[in-house]
C-alpha cells in the first residue's frame, strides 16, 4: 500500500500546531495509507520563508505529497488554491499568499483550482481560529480525495501569487544563526575573502566548502544543502543573531582579492 503524506507548513507553532495536527489526523480516521507528518515551521508572517520551506521540503518527499500551507500574513483573505506540479505530481493548498511561488517554478503547474469554497466556514460569522475549525479538517477531506475535480473550480495557472526576490536576499536563518540566500556567487574559491555589508553592519568574510574548518567566530560563505543555494555564517557561533540580521534583508558582497 502506498502511503501519502502530509506535510503542513505553517508559522502556528506554539499548543495551536497540536490543536492543528489532531484536528487533521481526526478527519483521515483510520486511514493507514496517510501519514500526517510533524508540522514544518516557518518564521511568523514572512512569504519569503514560507515560499522557501515549501520548496525546500518538496525537493525531499516523495511523488503524490500534499503540501498543505495553513498561513496568511495579509490583511485581507486571499483567494484559496489547491494544484498539483507537473514533476513528482505533488499536491499544494493554501492562500495565495506567494508561498507557491517558487515550487512551481521549479516543478511547473499541472493544474490549478480555486478551492475557496472547500474553505468557507459553516457558520457566517468570523472564527477566530479557522485554521482549526475549518482548514485543519479540510486537510485532511482532501487528503482521502483522488478526484481532482472535487477541489473546486479550475483557474489559470497565472492565477498563482509571484514574488519578486532579488539576488542575496536572506530567505532562510537556521538555529545556528546560518543564513541561506538567494542566488549565486561568482565561481569563489577556497579563501577567497570578502567584505560583507548587512544592514548598517560590515565585517570581513572567507570562503571555504567546510566551513567547520575554520577558527571558532569566522565569518564564512559556504555551499549549503539547500538546491545550490549559498550560505553565511559564523563557525561555532551564531552570526546572524550576532548582527541582528533578518529574513529578508539583502547581503552585499564585494570580492577583496
């Protein structure tokens, strides 16, 4: 029997995720062919890591994944989506916030819905926790569907929110303070150093493919694990804290020999 899993990413992450996960695991019932996974967070209320950690997790689960986005950072209610990508024929949901953005670039759309009524409570009135009451759930009434046509009304692909990132934007800091960034480097070689300016904040950086092999508070740059993505950081210590540096602010970086 093949398995379908759940990966919801969402930046509910305190009591509220277990309330989340128990109301989706309540609606599968006793189906064993899926497996509600544990919750993905991201940073509260930043498109820019939502949109990556979808990415990032989509390169690593298997064909037939539903990734399921409990997250609105917005003012209004954007439009609910549920598509599939044409590579690994993977399963999105969630308000189109932006958060879908680079998975289908990178995995195209096979197609795409409207889903926002699949999301509109019973009651009229405003829930303060839909994300329990009516999304959760849905999750997982989704999850059991092999219809695709039950998901809602088709749209135009170019109906999916688009962000415009530019080059060396932080979209990622992990618990050691390392921040993952967008786009490249120019073919930097082992030592290489760099002047590095974040913020009103600049300091001195080396290059090096391991960057553990560095003295204890070195700043590096160093190939992540992260689909050719590069990374910044401090050996041993947390950088990123260290500078106050933010998702979504831009690293600038000028060669030095």
């Amino acid at each position: 029997m093949k398995a379908r899993y759940v990966v919801v990413v969402t930046d509910c992450t305190d009591i509220a995720a277990n309330e989340l996960r128990a109301s989706i695991i309540n609606e599968v019932g006793d189906r064993e062919d899926i497996i509600v996974e544990p919750f993905v967070p991201v940073k509260e209320f930043s498109v820019l890591n939502c949109n990556f950690a979808v990415r990032l997790m989509a390169d690593v689960y298997p064909p037939g994944t539903l990734f399921a986005v409990i997250f609105n950072p917005m003012k209004e209610r954007p439009k609910s989506l549920i598509g599939r990508t044409e590579h690994k024929d993977l399963i999105f949901m969630g308000r189109n916030t932006g958060a879908f953005d680079w998975l289908t670039r990178d995995f195209g759309c096979r197609e795409l819905y409207d889903a926002s009524g699949l999301f509109t409570a019973a009651s009229p009135e405003f829930q303060s926790f839909a994300g329990k009451l009516v999304t959760a759930p849905t999750i997982g009434k989704i999850a059991r569907w092999a219809d695709a046509t039950r998901f809602g009304s088709a749209v135009p692909k170019e109906e999916i929110e688009r962000l415009s990132i530019p080059d060396r934007t932080i979209i990622h800091i992990d618990n050691f303070g390392m921040m993952k960034f967008t786009g490249g480097m120019d073919n930097p070689q082992e030592n290489d150093r760099f002047e590095v300016g974040i913020n009103s904040e600049t300091f001195e950086a080396v290059y090096c493919r391991r960057m553990m092999s560095k003295d204890n508070g070195t700043w590096v740059f160093f190939p992540g694990s992260s689909f050719g993505l590069y990374e910044l950081g401090k050996v041993r210590q947390y950088g990123a804290q260290s500078i106050g540096a933010q998702i979504g602010d831009v690293i600038e970086i000028q060669k030095l020999n």
